[in-house]
C-alpha cells in the first residue's frame, strides 16, 4: 500500500490526537453524541461513498430498497459513534474493555477450544467488531489476527502499539498463512473479518447477501486442512458504552463429509450466516465499499464461455 506524503501524515496524525485527548475525558454518553454528530459531518463530505452505500442496499436487501436511505443515514452515525467508543477503549486494560461486553453463549467458544484443533473465530465489519476483538483477547490467552496497513505511518505505529499491548498477533495478510496456522495447530484463536471484497486471485466467487462476490475461502482452507472449528461472533452496541458479542451455531468441520468440507462449499456456508446477521442489523454494517466489485465482469465472462 501506497504512502500519503508526510505532511498530509503530520495533519491527520495531529487531528486524530487531538480528537482522542477530547474523547478521553467525554463520558459515554457525550462519546456517543459526538460521534452521532461526526458519523453525519462525515456523510456529508464523502457524499460518493454514501451513495455507493445506498446503491448497495438497494441491490442486496430489494424488500428495504424504500429505506435505504435511512438505513444509510443511522449507518453514518453508527460509524462515528464506534469510532469515538474505540478512542475510548483501546488503552483500557482488558480486563476492563471485557466488563463493557456481555458475551451471549459463550460455552459456543470454550467447547470449540475444548476439542484442541484451534477456534476460527469469524465475524464481520459489523458493529463494534474492534471491541469484540478486545474481549476476545481478553478471554483466550493465544490470538492472531490479519490486519491491513494504515496508509498513514504515524497512525499505523500508534495503533498498533496499542494493539501490541494486548498480546494478539498481528499478522500482514499477504504473509498471514503460516502464522494462522501455527496458532491453530497451538489451540488458539484466529480472528478473521472475511465480508470484504478480495481480488479474484485470492478468493471465490459465492453468493453474499444474495449476490456473488469475491471472498475469500483462506478461513475454509485453513478449518478444513487442520479440523477446526468455525465460531461465528457479532458484537450489538446495546447503549453507549455496552455491549453484547453474540455467538452463532458453530461449525464442526471435523465432522463435515468431504464434499462439505470443500473450500467453495464452506466459504458459501460461511457468508451465508455474515448476510443473515447483516439483514437482520443492516444499519450496522460497512456497506460504504464495493463488496461486490468484479463479480458482474466474471459472471458475465462464464456466460460467455459458456456459449
């Protein structure tokens, strides 16, 4: 990934510490005003990105194409008021972020771990997915995690001394495979967020939110090759400062039959629950990104092919 020059870095880095000092001293409630309020400042000014946001829901949910506007709108907001909450959390202790999340059905995890083949932990750019990943860190001693650079140097090494700080490993996907893999033949936990678009080369083409997209079928690979679990988490603000991390039916892919354990076959299984989770709270999902770019073009290259 590209560099910003510096000077733009220094701008951003200054207002970012600026707006983390003001954050620290806000309570949760005022945290979340204000983050109302930057989520529709926000909108307001990347007017491209909200309408590629309100094209999305349109195509995938067509039953709530009336209210995809207003879906688009709260999304904003969701948006600013994670990002003010993370400020608020991210150098707590543990400990403490923990008692922030309520984990529902959380024998889902320990029984995953309790077979000894390792947890891959799945989840989605879906309402407070950073704070789910702290209380993860929080409740399983060895974590890795695959996490794309910053664009912007001084806020890549900030926030990833806080990262550090937490013990989670964190790994640069395009040298991800060896790392995961080792935590997982240890018996620890992969955190992995597989609802964004990947290049063809590095994903299949299934269905998501009813549509194909690019996916990536890395977490299908690795459970499939090692025999771990696949356990489903989505973290549901309940009010400023609170939090629910909801645990879905697991995967048991030891004892999947081989044709379910094809990575295609998986990776579909997998988006399938990531698209229930995102209907049923689309306002808390990142529909700002071209989840579906390239599909159209492959689609219609097998139509062709096929004639």
């Amino acid at each position: 990934m590209s560099r910003k020059n510096r000077l733009l870095q220094r701008i951003e880095y200054a207002a970012y510490r600026f707006v983390a000092a003001r954050v620290a001293k806000m309570s949760d409630e005022a945290a979340a005003k204000w983050g109302t309020r930057l989520g529709n400042a926000t909108r307001l000014v990347a007017r491209r990105r909200h309408r590629v946001a309100v094209a999305n829901v349109r195509a995938a949910l067509p039953e709530r194409a009336a209210e995809a506007e207003s879906i688009i709108r709260e999304c904003w907001r969701h948006f600013g008021r994670e990002a003010l909450a993370y400020l608020r959390v991210k150098d707590l202790p543990l400990a403490e972020v923990a008692a922030r999340c309520q984990y529902v059905d959380e024998d889902i995890l320990q029984n995953g771990l309790a077979n000894g083949r390792g947890v891959i932990f799945i989840s989605a750019h879906l309402g407070g997915w950073e704070v789910a990943g702290l209380t993860i860190m929080a409740h399983v001693p060895r974590v890795s995690t695959v996490a794309r650079p910053f664009d912007n140097e001084l806020l890549e090494r900030d926030l990833g001394a806080s990262r550090a700080r937490t013990g989670v490993e964190i790994v640069d996907r395009r040298r991800a495979a060896r790392t995961l893999l080792k935590t997982l033949s240890q018996n620890g936990v992969v955190v992995l967020l597989p609802d964004q678009a990947v290049l063809p080369r590095e994903g299949v083409l299934v269905p998501f939110l009813g549509r194909p997209a690019w996916t990536t079928d890395a977490p299908a690979k690795m459970a499939a090759r090692l025999g771990s679990t696949i356990v489903f988490g989505f973290c549901i603000p309940d009010k400023p400062g609170q939090y629910r991390l909801e645990f879905e039916e697991p995967i048991r892919v030891d004892q999947l039959s081989d044709s379910e354990r094809d990575p295609v076959a998986l990776t579909r299984r997998i988006n399938d629950v990531i698209s229930r989770r995102i209907a049923t709270h689309p306002e808390l999902w990142l529909w700002m990104h071209d989840r579906w770019k390239g599909a159209a073009a492959a689609m219609r290259s097998d139509v062709l092919n096929a004639e």
